[in-house]
C-alpha cells in the first residue's frame, strides 16, 4: 500500500468528463506517480479469436466509456477506491498482431514488472487469450491462484485448427501448467450448446464447478454468490470476466455472443457480493465496439472494472487490518 496521499482522477467539476486525456477514468498515467498500488493496463490483441474479430479496440473504447464514471465513491461496495489507494493507467501493453505465441510471450513480458510486491493488475482486452500471459505472470509473484471465471463459454477445449493457444483454449493450458489451485476455479454463465458432451467431462476433470446460467433461475444469485466463495476459500483469486458472460441485449458489442446470458444488474450483484476474496489480478475481455450501439457493451466493460478496483481495495484494506492485528498480537 502506498503511503503518500494517492493522486485521484481529473476533477470533472473543473474539467468535463469529456475533455482531457482518456486515461481509464481519467487517472494519472503510471508515470505521474511515484508508486502506485493498482495498475489498469490495456492489451489490444485479439489474434486468437475465433469469430468476430475487433476486441484488439477494446482498451481504447473502455476507456472512453470509462468517461462516464464518478470514480470517487462506490455506493454498493462503500468504498473510496481511487482516494484510499493509487490507481494509474499503464496505457497498453504492446504486441504483434500477427504471431500468437509470441505475442503471449510479449504480454506475459510486459506485465511482469507491473506486478511488483502487493501490486494488483487490472487488464482490459482484447480477446481472451490475453489471461493465460496474465495467469503466468501472476503465478511468478503469487504461485498458483483460484480462477473465478465469467463466460459464456468454457474456454476449455483443446485446440482450434492445431493452434493450442486461443481465445477457447487458455483454461485448458493454465490447468496443465498448474497455474491454478486445485479444485478451486469456477465458471459462471455458462450456456449455449457445446461440441460434445464429453466437453464438460473433461472440465471438470480440469478442477472446475460450474455455475450455468440456467442455474441462477433456481439457485438465485445469493445462493450462487455463496456457492462461489466456497469455492474460492481465502485462496488468491484471479477474476476473468468475458463480457459475453451478459446477454446479448446488454453486451451486443462482442465476438461470440450468446442468447441467455446474465443481466446487467445480475452479474453486477454476482459480483459486488464477492467482498472479502483476495483478488490478487482481473481481467475483462471481449469487448469488439464495431459490433455495439450506443457504447452499451463498453460502458458495461467500464462499470465492471471500477467495481474490480472497488473490491480489490476493499480485500487490500482487510488485509491490512489482519497484518496490523497479528502485530498487535505478536507484541
């Protein structure tokens, strides 16, 4: 945590929201500060998508989007994330477009020194191949975390025309490499038919619960919000969110939409009621503004970063606490 007064967002009663330079939320760029203590980076790749492409624009349309943010107080969560500790933009990571496995490479690269002693990374996409280079990098600092995984889709599956890293395929080779805690990640919204149904046989053989999002219509989200954080434990938690996770009505501007999907106020509900996980990395991904209206899909991507920021302040701040209690305890 730092300890110097955080440097906060331009004053948008001085400024309007409109004006000035696009930094996510309008934050100080990384190098404006002398430490920081969350980072929110854009990766614009998207050369393992498989349908639609254009999720390489994201980063720049979220944080347009990101514009429409009163970044200074979170009602739902009661946290002041950009005054209780300090946010910066890292502008984008950047990479190839035309080579997969280097561009892998080059991300995982990249984040690494952004992830330095108690540093959390926020990732703005790109598709979603662009997790597996995080989850590397976050297991250098971490060791293997638990996934908490927002989709429409597994992302499970082997291969796509003998490519072995893609957007459908980064889970599949995070669990091989071990980068993932046993028996501790879970897929949420879930849904859409599949290409065998051995699909989800192997899943779960992979270590992952699944939450489809057919079974909110009976669990409900409050029993779905414990069933998670059982799940998780006090494991550190990467959060990966494919803004396909949202019906098509709500996030029309992605790759591979799918009918059925979560509501706006659902999966913010889902999510906000994750307080107290140690979110040590986050993603949001998917999000290819060729295909919105009316940046519907990037100001979903926007909300759901800041809400990201909001609960990875508030699992810093209990940490924080529990060290300050076991020194009291210890003396």
């Amino acid at each position: 945590m730092t300890v110097h007064q955080p440097v906060g967002p331009v004053d948008a009663t001085k400024v309007p929201r409109f004006a000035g330079l696009g930094t996510f939320a309008r934050l100080p760029q990384i190098d404006r500060v002398p430490d920081y203590d969350i980072a929110v980076v854009g990766v614009p790749f998207d050369g393992g998508t498989s349908f639609r492409p254009g999720a390489r624009f994201g980063p720049a349309a979220v944080r347009e989007a990101s514009r429409l943010l009163r970044p200074g107080y979170h009602v739902e969560l009661d946290v002041e994330p950009v005054r209780e500790v300090q946010v910066v933009d890292a502008g984008d990571i950047v990479c190839t477009p035309y080579d997969i496995t280097r561009a892998v490479r080059e991300i995982e690269e990249q984040a690494l020194p952004l992830l330095g002693e108690g540093k959390r990374l926020i990732s703005i996409g790109g598709d979603h191949t662009i997790a597996l280079p995080m989850l590397r990098a976050l297991n250098t600092v971490h060791g293997p975390v638990a996934l908490l995984h927002f989709d429409a889709h597994l992302d499970t599956w082997d291969t796509y025309f003998d490519q072995p890293v893609t957007h459908g395929t980064i889970f599949r080779r995070a669990f091989e490499e071990g980068l993932l805690v046993q028996d501790r990640s879970m897929h949420v919204g879930i849904r859409g038919p599949v290409y065998d149904r051995n699909d989800f046989l192997r899943d779960h053989e992979f270590g992952f619960q699944i939450i489809r999002c057919s079974d909110l219509d009976t669990l409900g989200v409050p029993a779905a919000i414990e069933q998670v954080k059982e799940r998780l434990g006090d494991t550190p938690v990467y959060v990966s969110i494919d803004i396909d996770v949202l019906d098509p009505s709500y996030a029309p501007g992605t790759g591979t939409p799918e009918m059925g999907g979560l509501h706006s106020r659902e999966l913010l509900a889902l999510l906000r009621g994750l307080e107290g996980i140690n979110i040590v990395g986050a993603d949001v991904v998917e999000v290819a503004p060729a295909y919105d209206h009316a940046d519907i899909t990037s100001v979903a991507a926007a909300t759901l970063v800041f809400d990201l920021l909001g609960l990875m302040v508030k699992g810093s701040r209990e940490d924080t606490n529990e060290l300050s209690l076991a020194a009291r305890s210890a003396s």
